[in-house]
C-alpha cells in the first residue's frame, strides 16, 4: 500500500507550500479577491457589533426613536454588502479552484512530458500520475476555500481586539486572557483527533487486506491451519480499530464543550466586571453587550486558524508529492539563453516560439545509455518537412533510440540534432514538445475519464473535438462498447483494455493536439489484428504532410509510409520505398519474407487446432 505515507504525521514545511503556491502567482487577482472579500467580511461582522450597541444604547435603552431610519439604512446596507461579498468571494474561489487545479496540472503534465526518460525508469509513471490527479484536486480545493477563511479569520480577530481596546480597556484585557487559552486547546486538541483519524484510516486499510488475504487464502489456511492464527490476528486489529475510533469520539466530544466553557467563563468574567460598572453608570448596556457578542465573534476564527493548521498538515503528504513532480529537475535543461527567448514550463513566452515546418536533422549524432556501450555511432538522417518515415528492424537495433532522440527525450552525447535548420537544443523543450505527437511503445493512460486522458492533448478541447479525435483514429466504436463509454476511468478501466486499444487512445490524444511532428512507436506484442489494421488505417489518413517517425513490427503497417528505414545495430542498413526495398531484395525483402512465412505458419497452425 503506498498510501502509507497519508497515514505519517507530517510536519507542515513550508517550502513544499512555496513551490505549489507560486504557481498561484498567475491568479494574484482572484487570491486578492477572496482573501480582500473576507476581510471586508471580518470588518463588517465587527461593524455588526457596533450596530446591536448602537441599537440597544441609542433606542431600546432610552425608548428614543431619534435616528431610527439612519440605523436602519445602515444595518440594511451593511447585511445586502454582506450578501454581495458571499457571492463574490465564493464565486472567486470557485474560480479559482478550477483554475489553480488545471495551471497545476497542465504544469505536473508537461513537467512529466518533458522529464528525460530515464526519470520514468526511476518513478512507477501510472501510480505516479494517477495519485497525482488527486493530490492536486485535493490540494487546490483546501488553499481555495482557506483563504476565504483566513482573509475573514485575520480581519475579525484584528478588528475586534482594535474595537475593544478603543471601547474599553479593562474588559478589552479580560477577553484577551482567553486568547492564547482558546488557541493552545484548539491546536492542541485538533493535532490529536488528526492523529485517531490517521490511525483509524491506516487500521481500517489493514483490516481490508486481511479480510481479502483471509476469502482468497481460505484455502491455504485450511490445509495448513492458520485458521485460528487468522483469527485472532483479525481480532486484534478490530479491537485496535475499536479503540482508535472511540479515542477519536471522545477527544472531539471533549474538545467542543471545553472550548465552549472557556469562553463562557470569559463571558462571566466580562458580566461580573462589566455589571458592576453598569450599576456604577460608568458603563452602558450596550457596550457590555458589545463585548459579549464580540467575545463569541472573535474566538471562532481563532478555533479556525487551528482548523486550517490541521489541514494544511493532513494535505502535507500530498503537497511533497506534487512539489516533487513540479520540481523534479530533467536531465536535460534548456539553456539560459532558450529560456530567456522561449519562455520555460511555467511561463512559455509563446509570442517568440517560431512556426514549426517538421524538417528533421540527424547530424552525425552518437548516443549511448550507459558509458561504453553506444547505441548509435556516427548516425546520420535527414528527414524533410511532411515525410512518413518508417523504422523497421530487429529487436534491440536502436528504433526507438532514435524516435527518443528526435523528441529529446534524450539529446545526442556527440553531434545535433536540428529541426528546422536550428539545433533543437537552442529552443525550449515545450517549443518542440507543444508541437510533437507521440504514442509510446508502452502508452500510459491517466487515472480519470478516457474523455479526460485524450483532452490532455489540447486541454481547452470540448467533449465534441474529443470524441472526433477518437473517431478519427477509430477508439470511437470500442470506448462506446464500454460500460460507461467515455467516462469510464482509464486507471481502473484501463486494465481491461489491450495495449493497442490503450495506443489508440494515446492516439487520439495526440492527434487531438494536431502536432507537426508525429511519432508512433507501435507496441511490439499483444496487439491483435483489428486493432493494428485500425492504427493503421488512422495513421495513414492523418500523417499525410505531417513530418512523422512510425515504428512498425508489422510490416503491413509500413507499406505507405514515403521511405522505410532498416535499422539494424544503429545503423541504416537499406532505405527506399517499401517497392524499391523488395526490388533489392536485401534485408527488408528478408525481414518480409520472414513474417509472411510466419504469419502462413500461424495460420495453418489456427486451422489445424479447428479440428
Ligand atoms: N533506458 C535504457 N538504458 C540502457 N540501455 C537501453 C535503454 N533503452 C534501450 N537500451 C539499449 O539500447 C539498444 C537499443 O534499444 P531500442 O529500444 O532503441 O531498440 P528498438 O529497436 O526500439 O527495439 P524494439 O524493437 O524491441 O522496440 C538496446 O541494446 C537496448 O538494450
Ligand atoms: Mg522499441
């Protein structure tokens, strides 16, 4: 269980908060906006404590109604200003919380695009992804709605204390004694029901699996009679489980009354003091009430602010995670000068970013994984704007090496690569990935709706372009066959899908991004039949004049393409159309021999075990 880490008290550090946080940089107008509405909340919450006075000393008291129709033009005003505020900071941090969720995500995504592979040998990229899906929603919903409660939060306590410290010192005094009072047993109090919860979840979890171990192992339990070990493990962990749930109960059944008597003793205290001056004439109604109400005002905001703590410190886990993938640093870095042009991840200048025509360069380039042993040596390939290029050889011979290169994934040790005539290392990497399509050997998909993982292709597309963008490639007819069609979950879903089903999504999702580059590294096995006639069948009607690398196992795939490559040991061993290759009759011819024969060979084999 990798969740483990949700159930570790993590302390709150703030650079993880940083990192997240400057990409709220974009969206400063909506943070001012709700946490400026809750202010002005906070402030006219305090100004309503100023009102009732006003109404108890000005009229209830002396029976006056001198005044009357001013006070009720104020109170009027200050309740609709309040109605409006609501509506404005609510909708602000709705606002924001869409907003903040996609700028995160599309950051993480493309962060995650441009990481050099070797990253994705290191991270387990499906969980990561899908784990960080909902981090970020988590994450971004928490920052948004607490702002509305810290703007509000700070001005109320701020407010009050000035209010009270101009209308009246000595009971201003008392009602501060209560304070740092309130605010110990909050924290206090809200770090120990955190605490129960974390445990009970991380219990509960345990039980889940031993109830599964214990239907799925019935059967070696019984031979080897664990039955009553079984047992009694599982009766341990539901005691357990009992009694953290009950400390739980009982610590939050505890801590709301406590708290409530606290500042009822405060308010006695201020009814004592504050009455006695009443009596002496020194002191009207009014303003005792006033301190009576503000008291009650004041401390919600304070048990609050330990509410937020708590929360801050449950998404911790999630936050390292996400601040982990934000900062992760690629092996390969755009210059200081591409990033003066072109902007980086986080703020593309897309202004200066040139057209892209898709003429690719392989200027005696040479590359190797691991020291010592080069994968391509001296490897030369110019391919022009709009050419279906195809790569075809034996397992091993450097195919997707090279389609790698072209993406920079990797960049070459020795030589350049140039797209367009300039060397791609002299422009950004989201330059040349913003204009690249690519389906993977191994395509992941993303926890989320099949319609969410193809719209990550271009996510301003609508449910209309993102299901044209299936058709087009022909997943449209197998998504519908699902149980929830388009919003079936692709993480869970996704297992009963082929690999090539899951390529034609990736497809769909590239094509959806009308890239001027495309790659398709197509799944070496478990692809069947119709689903490989289908990618081809796509990839021959959209790779028209589009600059495209396609690596095919199949060699019907590649018929069309306009030159076929033969790489073999990092080399080009043949190139020409798939006419002029069978001409020569050298490798490709063999290589097509081959497969027919044992493609024949499958065949009569599938007829003979008819019978
Ligand atoms: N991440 C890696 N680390 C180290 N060596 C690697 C890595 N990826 C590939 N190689 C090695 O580089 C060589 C070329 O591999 P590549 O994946 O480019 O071949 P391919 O032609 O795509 O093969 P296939 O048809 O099986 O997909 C192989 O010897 C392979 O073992
Ligand atoms: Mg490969």
């Amino acid at each position: 269980m990798n969740e483990d880490t949700d159930y570790e008290g993590k302390k709150i550090n703030p650079k993880t908060w940083r990192t997240i946080l400057s990409f709220a940089a974009n969206r400063r107008k909506s943070f001012v906006i709700i946490l400026g509405g809750g202010m002005v909340a906070g402030i006219i919450d305090t100004a309503m404590s100023f009102m009732s006075r006003w109404a108890i000393d000005g009229f209830m008291i002396p029976g006056s109604r001198e005044h009357l129709g001013l006070f009720a033009f104020a109170a009027l005003g200050l309740q609709v200003l309040m109605a409006v505020l609501t509506m404005i900071y609510c909708r602000a941090a709705g606002h924001l919380e869409a907003n903040l969720t996609a700028d995160v995500r599309e950051a993480a995504y493309t962060r995650l695009q441009g990481m050099s592979f070797s990253y994705f040998d290191k991270t387990s990229t499906g969980h990561l992804i899908s784990r960080l899906t909902g981090d970020i929603g988590r994450i971004t919903e928490m920052i948004s709605w607490t702002c509305i409660d810290l703007g509000w939060g700070i001005m109320a306590v701020v407010a009050s204390l000035l209010a009270m410290f101009l209308v009246n010192m000595k009971l201003a005094l008392i009602t501060i004694v209560a304070v740092p009072v309130v605010a110990v047993l909050s924290v206090w109090f809200q770090k120990k029901i955190l605490s129960y919860q974390r445990k009970t979840r991380k219990l509960n979890s345990m039980i889940t699996s031993s109830v599964n171990e214990g239907i799925m192992g019935a059967q070696t339990s019984k031979t080897l009679n664990r039955e009553s070990l079984n047992n009694e493990e599982f009766n341990i962990q539901t005691r357990d489980m009992y009694r953290a749930s009950m400390r739980s109960a009982t610590i939050s059944a505890i801590y709301m009354p406590l708290a409530s008597l606290v500042i009822s003793l405060v308010s006695g205290f201020v009814l004592i003091a504050g009455g006695h001056d009443v009596q002496h004439g020194v002191l009207t109604i009014g303003t005792l009430n006033f301190f009576l109400n503000i008291g009650n005002m004041m401390f919600e905001p304070i048990r609050n602010f330990a509410g937020i703590f708590s929360d801050f410190q449950s998404c911790q886990a999630a936050a390292e995670r996400v601040a982990d993938v934000l900062v992760s640093v690629s092996e390969i870095e755009d210059s200081p000068e591409a990033i003066e042009k072109y902007g980086d991840f986080f703020h593309p200048k897309k202004e200066n970013w040139e057209k892209i025509r898709g003429d690719v360069d392989f200027d005696h380039v040479s590359f190797w994984y691991l020291e010592g042993e080069p994968v391509l040596t001296d490897f030369n390939l110019h391919v022009k704007a709009g050419e279906n290029i195809a790569l075809v050889g034996e397992t091993g011979g450097g195919k997707s090496t090279i389609v790698n290169l072209a993406c920079r994934f990797y960049e070459p040790r020795e030589g350049t690569i140039r797209i367009d005539g300039v060397d791609y290392r002299e422009r950004s990497q989201i330059w040349l990935q913003s204009n690249l399509g690519y389906v993977l050997q191994t395509p992941h998909l993303f926890s989320g709706s099949i319609l969410e993982n193809i719209r990550y292709g271009r996510l301003e597309a609508t449910d209309e372009e993102v299901k044209e963008a299936a058709k087009l490639v022909g997943a449209d007819e197998f998504i519908r066959k699902l149980e929830k069609g388009y919003d079936t979950d692709a993480g869970e879903g996704g297992s009963n899908m082929s690999t090539g089903q899951k390529q034609l999504i990736s497809f769909a999702r590239a094509i959806l991004a009308d890239p001027a580059i495309f790659v398709l590294d197509e799944a070496t096995s478990s692809i069947d039949t119709e689903t490989e006639q289908r990618i081809q069948a796509a990839a021959d009607k959209l790779l028209r004049g589009r600059t495209s690398f396609i690596i095919a196992h199949r060699l019907s795939t590649v018929r069309n393409a306009d030159r076929i490559l033969v790489i073999d040991g990092g080399k080009v061993l043949e190139q020409g159309s798939h006419k002029e290759l069978m001409a020569k009759k050298g490798r490709y011819w063999e290589l097509y021999q081959n497969q027919f024969r044992r493609e024949k060979l499958d065949e009569s084999v599938e007829e003979l075990n008819k019978f």
